[in-house]
C-alpha cells in the first residue's frame, strides 16, 4: 500500500525515481509525485493517475537534480487530488515529505498548527507531519543535518500513529532522511549512491546490498555515506543483506500480465516450497526454521493459524489438512479480529501468522498480541527480511519470489505446501507410521508435475471464462479442504473482474444458498472424486433442476460429471489432503480470463493494495 522511493547520488534523480516508482505499480495507488532539490530549492512535480502521467508532468516541466524522493499515494486521509499527492511541504516550503502509514492524531495537530498561523493545502494527515517537522526545524535553528534528524525525532514524538517516512530538506543539502513505525522501508547500498525505498524490488535493479529498518529507526542517507539511528537518539545495531531476487525476477517477461506469469510460476514455488524439507530416511519433513525440538512440538495441544484474505483462506485450507494428517485440533482467526478479540488459548497453543509480504498491519499486530500473552507465535511468510520474519518466534519461509500481482496466487500453493508439510511433520510426531509418511511424501513430490499439469488447462479455461464473462453474480462451493478454496475462487474473481461472487460449503445450499440461483447465475463447484463426491453430486442436480448453469471441477478421469453440468474441468489424481494445492488452479486462470475479457485491470484492480501496511 502507497510506495516510497529515494535517491541521493551522481546521477539524475528523477529517472531512478521513476523506474523504482514504476516497479512498484503493483501496490496500488491513485496518485504520484517527485520532489528534487535543485540548488537551493524543492522542486516538485504531482499527478493524478497512473505513474505515466507524472511522468508525462515531468516531461513537459522537466526538473534536474541529483538528490530526490517520490510517492506512490493510496487515499485514506482525504480525496484524489493533485493537491493531496505525496510529497507534502512544510509552512515554510522548503521540507518535502512522503509517507506511508496513518497518522491518528493529525486532527488534533492540525488544529494546534493552524491556531499558530499554519496554513495547509490538504486534507492530509501526511501534511501535518510535515508542517511538525518543518516546524521543530525552524524552532531549533539549527540549519544542518543534525538539527533535521532532531526536528524529526522531535516531531515523531508527538505523533500516534503509524509511518515510513522520506525527508529532504532545501537547507541540508545532500541528505535524505528516513524512519520507519509499522510501515517498511528498506535502505539500498550502491557505490557513491543510496537509495530508500518502502519494498526492495523498487531497487533491486540498483544494488544488491540492503539494510531493512527496524521499527523506531532514523537513517541518514548522504551520497557516499549512511547513519542509522533511533527515535530516542541511541545508536542501531544494523546488518546489511543481500538482496534474494534479480530486478528481472520483478519482470512480466513474456506474459501479457504478472497475475498470468505468477499463475504458471506454481510448478516451481510449488517444488521450492519443498525443496529440502522431506526427507525420504525419516518419512517426515524437515523444519528447522520452527525452532523447537520434536519433543515440544509433541507437547502442542492446539495450533491456531492467523491471517488476512488469502492467507486467511489458506489457514482455512490449513485446518482440514492438519488435523487430517496429524489430528491436532486447528482453528482459524482473521488477523483483524484476533487482536481486538480477548481469545482464551491454553497454554500449550501454538500460533502460525501467515502474510506473503510479511508486513500486513492487522497480521503484525495479531503476532505481537499472541507473544504479548506468553504463546510461541511463529511466521509463514514470502519476505526473509519483513518484519514478520525477524520478530517472530521462528516459522518457515516459502520462497516463491516476488509476487507482483496484486490477486495472490503463488503465495496460495505455497502456503498450501507448507500447511501440508506441517501436517506430515505432526503427524510423524505422533501416529502415522514410517510407510505412511514415505506415501505422504511420494504423493507430495509428484505435485509440481501435477501442477504443470493442471496448466494445461489453461485454453478450455479460457473459452469457459469468455462464455460466462458477462454474469453479474457468481457461486463458488466446495466441501471439506475444497470449502477454502471456493472461498479464494470468489475472492479471486471479485478482485479482478468487479463480479460480485461468493463462496460457500456446498452442503450449505439448501440453508440459504439456493434462492441466489437464477438461469444467469452460474455455480462452480469443486467435485473431486473424495469421500463426499456423491453429496457434490447431489448438490449439483439441486441447482439444475433450477435451471442453474453449472461449472464443474472433477478428477481426470470422472465421466458422471459431463452428464448433468454445463462445464466440466477436469483436474489431476491427488490425495484429498493436496487436492486444494490443484483444485484452486483453474479457479485463477477462470477469474484471469474473465477479467481480461471484461478489460479490466488485472494487475491494479480498483481500491486494491498488494501489501495492506495500515489498519
């Protein structure tokens, strides 16, 4: 959500900014803005829209400078507008600030400032934040590169709030100053160059060393140096990482779309999700990553998974595969309710936080609320360097790269992956024999093969999605593990197509569900060949003998289904407890191709945000 990018260095500002801006489309945003120091002053250049407006602005008021900052904004504090497009300026006109995140109490300081004089030109909380730096600057007197840092400590003070922040200042020439509260920002190392940005890939095609900031850091950024610091004014013990993935890995490459590229990347996250993490010799899975012996782990009594949107749903997913491989009771929150909700766990709980970036605000939160009450809170994350991932308990990365779409899709199999190499590694610790768990890991290492598979569904897929492209409503239904992934097909098609859709337990349809079907709504059930097939079965001559038009996803193989559907797809042989990881395939190339053919946006679909940063 919003982005930030800086630069101070030998080169042109502005076409780093916007490359890095361009890079980080992805997040979602409605406006865009630079600002340049150039000579003694700020210059700034704003737009509403796409990030080719402003640099269509940029073309016709060209503006030169070696040292800059920039801003993709997503609106929470007032309208899209040109006049509330980050950067902002100080009363005096001479601080320029971008920011991520939400300043609480900005009312409040607003009303204070405008009582002494202070005039703002936003409706902005950004603005406040930097009329309060600007404001301590001026105070101090000190017109130097200490008395900036000072001023800003001064000012995040007295904020409520959350923030990641970029300052240039036209007094301190040759500095960018940035902090961070609950909003990422990252610090690029180059050579005579440095570089500040809200998400790595923003600069990965710049320079391969990165230092990740902490919550309640100051980084001082010069052209041959850098500072880190805290808020309170100690020192920072910082270590510089390497970046994980080539600026090329950010790129479509021949895909017409990210979303389509990350869709066909699922035979290898898939296979990277487990690569080294069976092991044939024990029938389990290796997860070192957890950091706790077999023996505590045989001690958890309940497992409670956490998240957001789809990584809600892959909990969900999570829970039937668990507690069928392992029989260890699961249960399931939305991050946003669990650190507002008082959850009364045992002791011996465990709890999982899972975010593709690692930094989704109600997900952090939730993880800190787990540890505040005592209980091992480990992460599932994409990020090795977000914040999840460096102040949870342990957990287990995915690596899937980076996903720029902003419909997840590989994040979703691979979470899937690890919830079921979890459920092989309980299941080990407490019953399931050493040939069970050796039939576990075979099946789990034909899934890659199976995934690509799936893929080549892609052009029957596509016809059906053209055929029903222009419904206004949608029915997803699935049971057992297949319930979460209809949830995640509707979420899929919402998101990109703007159809409204919604998922449910199939056996749920006559509770409700059925009065919703009408001949121009049509219903996608997921109907493996499992223990419930015939319960699926009957659900689907329950909706047309309405008149519903159904779609079909069976096993390869099934012929029943052909009878009495409209649509059939027909998806690989798998066990019931992987069957997800393949089942939810089609359901990403369907919304893929329905929206394409409606022309909407797949990549930057309307409101949307790939990484939600603020609550």
């Amino acid at each position: 959500m919003c982005g930030i990018v800086g630069y101070i260095g030998r080169s042109e500002a502005v076409p780093v900014l916007l490359d890095g801006l361009r890079r980080l489309e992805y997040r979602g945003y409605d406006s865009a803005g630079v600002a340049i120091l150039n000579g003694g002053t700020i210059e700034i250049r704003k737009s509403v829209g796409r990030i080719a407006n402003l640099a269509d602005c940029v073309e016709a008021h060209p503006v030169h400078g070696q040292t800059g900052i920039s801003h993709t904004r997503w609106a929470t504090h007032g309208k899209v507008t040109q006049e509330n497009a980050h950067p902002h300026s100080d009363q005096s006109g001479r601080l320029s600030l971008v920011h991520n995140g939400v300043i609480e109490n900005y009312q409040k300081l607003r009303e204070q400032m405008s009582n002494h004089g202070h005039t703002f030109v936003s409706q902005t909380d950004t603005e406040v934040l930097a009329h309060l730096i600007g404001g301590e600057f001026d105070r101090a007197g000190q017109r130097d590169k200490a008395g900036l840092v000072e001023a800003i400590r001064k000012a995040l003070g007295q904020v409520i709030g959350t923030y990641g922040i970029a300052v240039l200042h036209a007094d301190v020439p040759g500095v960018i100053v940035g902090a961070r509260r609950g909003s990422p920002l990252v610090l690029g190392i180059g050579s005579h160059e440095h570089f500040l940005a809200s998400d790595v890939s923003a600069i990965a095609a710049h320079t391969r060393e990165v230092v990740y900031l902490n919550d309640y850091e100051i980084v001082v950024l010069q052209s041959d140096q850098f500072e880190i610091s805290t808020v309170s004014g100690s020192g920072a013990n910082f270590q510089i990482s390497k970046v994980e993935f080539s600026a090329e890995a950010a790129d479509k490459g021949s895909f017409p779309h990210f979303m389509l590229k990350e869709i066909y990347e699922q035979p290898n996250t898939v296979r990277d999700a487990m690569r080294g993490r069976l092991s044939a010799t024990e029938a389990t899975a290796k997860l070192g990553g957890l950091e706790m012996t077999n023996g505590e782990l045989r001690s958890v009594d309940r497992i409670v998974l956490i998240g957001c949107g789809t990584a809600f749903h892959a909990a969900l997913a999570g829970e039937y595969l668990i507690e069928s491989l392992a029989h260890v009771p699961v249960e399931c929150e939305f991050a946003s309710e669990f650190r507002y909700r008082n959850l009364p766990l045992e002791r011996d709980t465990l709890a999982f936080v899972i975010s593709q970036s690692g930094e989704t605000a109600d997900t952090l939160a939730a993880m800190r609320e787990s540890q505040r009450k005592g209980h091992r809170t480990l992460g599932i994350c994409n990020n090795v360097a977000s914040t999840i991932a460096r102040e949870s308990d342990g957990g287990v990365y995915m690596h899937a790269g980076p996903e720029i779409g902003v419909a997840a899709t590989k994040s979703f199999t691979s979470q899937l992956t690890i919830m079921a190499l979890l459920g092989l590694l309980l299941g080990r610790i407490r019953h399931l024999s050493h040939a069970e768990g050796r039939t576990i890991i075979a099946e789990m290492e034909k899934l890659p093969d199976l995934v690509a598979k799936t893929l080549e569904l892609d052009a029957p897929i596509k016809k059906i999605a053209q055929k029903y492209a222009r419904s206004k409503n949608f029915l997803f239904l699935g049971r057992q593990a297949n319930y979460p992934v209809a949830l995640e097909g509707a979420l899929k098609l919402k998101e990109i197509s703007y159809i409204s859709s919604s998922g449910y337990p199939s056996a749920e349809l006559k509770h409700g569900v059925i009065a919703l079907i009408t001949e121009e709504t049509p219903s996608l059930f997921i109907a493996p060949q499992d223990a419930v097939f015939d319960k699926s079965i009957s659900n689907i001559e329950e909706v047309k003998a309405r008149k519903g038009p159904v779609i079909a996803v069976g096993t390869e193989g099934d012929t029943s289904l052909a009878k009495i559907c409209d649509d059939v797809i027909l998806i690989p042989e798998s066990p019931d407890y992987l069957t997800p990881i393949l089942s939810v395939i089609p359901l990403q190339l369907l919304a893929y191709h329905i929206a394409v053919a409606l022309g909407c946006d797949v990549d930057k679909p309307r409101n949307l945000a790939k990484s939600v940063t603020v609550e």
